[in-house]
C-alpha cells in the first residue's frame, strides 16, 4: 500500500466548513484511494478495495442528507462529489440530484482530457462532471438512451439562462440538444455573441443555406459543421486548405479536413481528394481511414456502409503504395470488386511493400511493446492466401526483422507453428546476420520457449561463434548476458 500512504501524504487541503476533523480526515483518505487508477500498482486489490469501501461506508454514517447537500456546494474533491451524487441516485432522490445540478452550473471539473481537434480551445474540448451528470439525469438507465422529457427541457434552459454561461458544459451536452427552432435561435445567437465556433455543429444539422456563409466564416474551425451539413457550396471554401494542412505539424486538423471532404462523395469533393492524395505528403497514407466512412450502429452492433465509391480508387492504391488496406475497406469494397484470383493477387503485391520494421507500439499480454508495423486486420488478409504466397511473405518479414528480439512477437502475432517450422532456412539466415549476441541470446529464449530445438541449437552455436569477440570487448553488459544464458540452459560455450 505505499502508493496509497504516497499519495494521501500528497493529497492537496481542501478548506471544508462545519465538518469535524475525523470527518475531513475520512474525505481525504477516501479521495487518495479514489485518485489510484492503476490497480497495477497495489500489492492486494481485494485489501484495496475493502478498505475503499469501509472509508466510504465511515463518511456516509457520519453524514447526513442535510450535510450532503451542504458539502456538495463547497470546494470538495472531486471524488466526494461523485460519492454524494451516487448517494443520492441510490436513494432515488433524483429532486435533490437536480437541485445540486442547478446549484453547482457553474463548476468545470474536468474527469477526462480533450481529444478534441487541437485548433479549438483543448479545455472547451474536455469532458466535465457536470457534463456526465447531465447525462445520467437524462437517460433511461435500462436502454442507456438519452430521454425526451421535461425534466431535459428544464435542465437545458436552466444551462442556457445562467450567468456566466458554462460554455464547457454547452460543449460536453451539444449532442442531446434537441433540433428544436428555439434551441437553434437561442445556439446562434450565442456562437455570435461569445464566438462559440464548438456550437456550430449544433446550428449546421438544421441544413439552413442562410447558415453557410456564417459557418465559413469560422474558417479551419467550421469543418465538424460542415461534416454535418456537406452543401456543394462549401467545395470553394475547402479547397484553400488543401496547401494549408499539408505539413506534419498540423496532420491531425489535415485529417480532419480530408474526412470533412470525404463526407461529400461527389465529383467536385473528388477533385479535392484528388490533389490531396498527389500532394506528395509523406504521412498520406494515414489519410486513408479519412475516407473508409463505416459508422458503427451501436442498437443493432454492425457497421454500417458510407463508402464513396468515387474514393475506391485511392483506398485501393493505398494498400499497394502504402501498405494501407481497412478491414470494413476490404469487407465492403474489396472483396466484393475483386475475383478470387485478383484479389490475392492484389493482396500479394501489397505484402510485398510492406515493410515489417515500421515500428507501432502495441499491447502484448498487457505490455506496451513495440511491435513489427503487421497488425491483426492485415495477419488476416496475409491468411487467405494461398499456401505458397502465405510461406513467402512469412520468410520474407523474418528476414526484414531489424531486430532479432522482435521475432518473439512476430512469433506470437502470427499464430502459426507451422508457418514458423516451414521458415526455418529464413531464420537461420536472418540469424546468421545478427552480430549482436543480446539479440541472439532473447532469439533463443524465444525459440526454447516454444521447443523450437533445432533453432535453438542454431542459435546457440551462433551465439558460441561470437562468445570470443564479445568477452574480448568492452561491454561488460553483454558478457554478463552470455554468462547467464549459459547457467540458464546449463551450457558451456
């Protein structure tokens, strides 16, 4: 428990009025377990957790709902704030929940960082409490959907007629606004007023021409409305930013952009692709999940098609050019264009470009490692081939393994004893190559772990050949290593 006594030791003094100091001391603790979010870190999580749960079982025997309701308003973490709340939905008292709602408008603590496009205000972006609890008094706790009600109505215009507004709280509730004309004028006037760029998406679903020049007027900023209004009278607009966002300093709002134009699928909106795809930009080919539009429906949990056939020309040269190839792309488009034999063909060619050593950090068995650039989607293209194609590409990335440590991952994601037993020539030559014995030694880790032993044994005598040189050298590192590797396997090299 020494990250709980750390960070208790570390928990900041939160000035609380009308509370004795037993009480304030139980708040603090239940704040310093409630701050570990790696449970990683404790040595006994069942421990943990009831001890989590006696601290909180102390402050609600403590407490009452008058003091609730009174802590509530205070400065309190933000941790006890959520405890109080969950307190009082466990009561049913929704009136008391609404009542600290309206209470508390104002307050922005935020639970989870922006994702939001970096050219808008990253706080604006961020999600806040009062945001979540918006929604858990506004959806139906059995469907999880959000609920046309009174109470909604009520809530939206307590928000929109408090001073100061909260325009984090407008930003994180946009989506369960409904598209009513008093809500529109009222959202307008405001992204007048107080340039709300963030409102614009709201305003753009109501589709008014009117509305057009106003939301380009918002410049870069205007390009989530756009998605939500894709009027031909935008193309003019979007194609002065084809050179803006070409750079890798501003690729994430170039994606955004790209993703903008996809949402047109009409000969001028190609026109734009177009450019943008022989624009020469080295990270091109992540711009192709711009233009694979799958959405995923979530009531019936399928994908559902948006695919422009206009773009199929570019998501098929990615996968030859770039190594690129979604696997909605492929189920949707691909398979479906493409014969039997053309598509292996095609699947074939691209394998061959694609080059194993563009590094990706992967989780492996919990673990952030960085694994060979061969993601699951493409292992499972890379197995409707035929067995010969299939064998060939194994070889060929084996041989492509900068390091020879990563042939324990590519081991373990491509899944196939076989395979690996029919690489075996390739393997002898990718480590009869290595003149690194570390790499070496964790290849035979590897290779015994798995009771591959007549590559273990090449490997060992690999290992045995560069031995000399190694004790010879400097590195006392590497000595050590080989040492152990022989108590290891109880060999004498």
């Amino acid at each position: 428990m020494k990250i709980f006594i750390l960070a208790f030791l570390l928990c900041p003094f939160f000035a609380f009025t009308q509370i004795n100091k037993e009480l304030e001391f139980d708040i603090k603790k239940y704040d310093s377990l409630s701050l570990i979010s790696d449970f990683r870190t404790i040595d006994n999580i069942d421990e943990f957790v009831l001890l989590r749960d006696k601290v909180e079982k102390s402050i609600l025997l403590k407490t009452n709902k008058s003091d609730l309701v009174s802590f509530y308003k205070q400065e309190i973490p933000l941790s006890f704030r959520k405890l109080i709340i969950q307190k009082f939905f466990e009561d049913n008292d929704t009136a008391t929940v609404v009542q600290l709602f309206k209470a508390t408008i104002g307050r922005k603590d935020i639970i989870a960082e922006s994702h939001s496009i970096r050219n808008f205000d990253p706080e604006i972006g961020s999600i806040i409490y009062n945001g979540e609890l918006f929604e858990r008094l506004i959806m139906d706790p059995e469907t999880y959907e959000i609920r046309e009600s009174d109470l909604k109505d009520e809530l939206l215009n307590f928000i929109f007629a408090s001073e100061p507004l909260n325009e984090n709280l407008l930003s994180n509730i946009q989506y369960a606004i409904p598209l009513k004309k008093e809500y529109y004028d009222v959202i307008k006037k405001l992204v007048k007023e107080k340039n709300f760029p963030y409102l614009l998406r709201y305003m753009a679903k109501f589709k008014k021409q009117e509305d057009i020049e106003f939301i380009k007027s918002f410049g870069d900023k205007s390009f989530f409305a756009i998605q939500e209004f894709p009027d031909e009278k935008f193309i003019p607009f979007l194609e002065q930013f084809i050179e803006k966002f070409a750079g890798d300093e501003d690729f994430f709002v170039y994606q955004t952009y790209l993703r903008t134009v996809a949402k047109f699928c009409s000969p001028n909106a190609k026109i734009l692709v177009e450019k943008i795809f022989n624009s020469g930009n080295p990270r091109r080919s992540f711009l192709i999940s711009a233009l694979s539009r799958s959405t995923y429906d979530f009531k019936n949990e399928v994908f559902v098609d948006h695919y422009c056939e206009l773009y199929y020309p570019y998501i098929k040269e990615a996968w030859i050019n770039d190594g690129v190839l979604d696997n909605y792309v492929f189920e949707n488009y691909t398979k479906k264009i493409l014969n039997k034999n053309d598509l292996a063909s095609y699947l074939y060619n691209g394998f061959k470009k694609i080059k194993i050593n563009e590094f990706s950090t992967r989780d492996i068995d919990n673990e952030e490692v960085e694994l060979p650039n061969l993601y699951q989607a493409n292992i499972k293209f890379l197995k409707t081939l035929n067995n010969l194609m299939y064998q060939e590409i194994v070889n060929k990335y084996i041989l492509e393994l900068d390091f020879l440590q990563h042939l324990d991952f590519f081991i373990k994601f491509l899944d196939d004893r076989q395979a690996i037993l029919n690489a075996k020539d390739a393997i002898k030559l990718r480590i009869d190559k290595e003149e690194n014995s570390n790499y070496l030694i964790y290849a035979a880790q590897t290779l015994k772990k798995i009771d591959y032993k007549e590559l273990f044994d090449y490997t060992v005598e690999a290992i045995k050949r560069l031995k000399p040189k190694v004790m010879k050298g400097d590195h006392d590192y590497s000595k050590e290593q080989i040492k152990i590797f022989e108590k290891q396997f109880y060999l004498s090299l």
